[in-house]
C-alpha cells in the first residue's frame, strides 16, 4: 500500500513538472494598457533590458529594479544599457533591500504603498513567473492589478527542475504555516 501511495506522487511530481515545464510564462501581449508602475526582478538575462525599453516607451510611470546588488549604481546601468540618463534619473529606483523572490515582493510592495501605485507590470524570466507571481500576489494589496510580462529564455533542465522544486517548496511551506 505504501508502495503504491509512493509511485503515485511520483507519477503527480512528475506530470505537475512536464505541466510546468510545458506552461511558462509569456510575455505581455503588445497592446498591453500602460500601468502606474514597472517591477524587475533581477537575476536574469534580459529582465533589466526589457524593463527600461517598456519604461522608455511609456508603459509605465516609473521603474523599480528589484534585488539590484546594493553596489551597483544608476550610472553603471546607464552605461550597461547604451544611454538614457535623463530616463533613469528621473524615472528609475534600484531597490537593494531583497535578496530572494519573496523579499523582491516585499520590497515591491512597501515600494508602492509609497508611491500609491495601483498596477503594475512585473518583469522576470518565463521560467521564474509562476513563482514571482505567487509571491507578489501574496504580498500586494489584493486590489493592484498584476500584469506578468515574462521575458524569453532557453532554460535547461535543471533550471527547470531547480525553479519547479522552489516553486513546490515554497506552496508547501506557505500551506503548512512555516
């Protein structure tokens, strides 16, 4: 019997990662409306790049980068991304207080009951939205209005397995209360 209970979480682990696996994130759809605010996560190739090109073209009021390395500066992205220092002067927060996806969440949130923003467009990786969504729907208000804007990646295996097992785990923990 235990036996047969055991193969049979095996069978759900395995078909909820070929479901995960097979169900990533999208990007936004282009006429997408504009929001109060634009939320990257760091810590992925693209993230920053997309989310300055969206704040460049006015789909947002103001950017927050999410998790920046508390020694990088706006001069360094400035010049990383090929110009727009008047754009990050006046638009743009690096917030270097989080340093995992549920303090990102944290950050975001304190960073818009500041600025009462009402909806935001959150940037990450295809492979990292599910689990960036789930945090940031715990964390916001639950009348601002999330729209996931994943960015394109070719992940590998094992960031897969690595994201889905985070992912499992973190459901798991916020369920059982620890």
């Amino acid at each position: 019997m235990i036996a047969r209970f055991l193969a049979f979480l095996m069978v759900l682990y395995a078909l909820g990662f070929a479901l995960f696996a097979v169900t990533l994130g999208t990007p936004a759809a282009a006429d997408t409306p504009k929001v109060d605010a634009i939320v990257v996560i760091t810590g992925g190739k693209g993230r920053i790049e997309h989310a300055a090109s969206l704040l460049a073209d006015g789909k947002g009021k103001r950017l927050l980068i999410a998790g920046a390395d508390p020694s990088v500066r706006k001069v360094d992205l400035v010049r990383r991304l090929g110009g727009k220092e008047k754009l990050f002067d006046c638009c743009v927060d690096l917030g270097s207080e989080s340093v995992d996806t549920r303090s990102n969440a944290e950050e975001a949130n304190r960073w818009l009951e500041r600025r009462k923003y009402r909806s935001i467009r959150l940037v990450t990786s295809d492979w990292h939205m599910r689990r960036a969504r789930y945090e940031f729907n715990r964390q916001l208000d639950a009348n601002i209005k999330i729209i996931p804007d994943a960015v394109k990646t070719e992940p590998n295996f094992m960031t897969l397995f690595a994201e889905y097992n985070k992912y499992l785990l973190r459901r798991l923990s916020v369920w059982l209360d620890i």
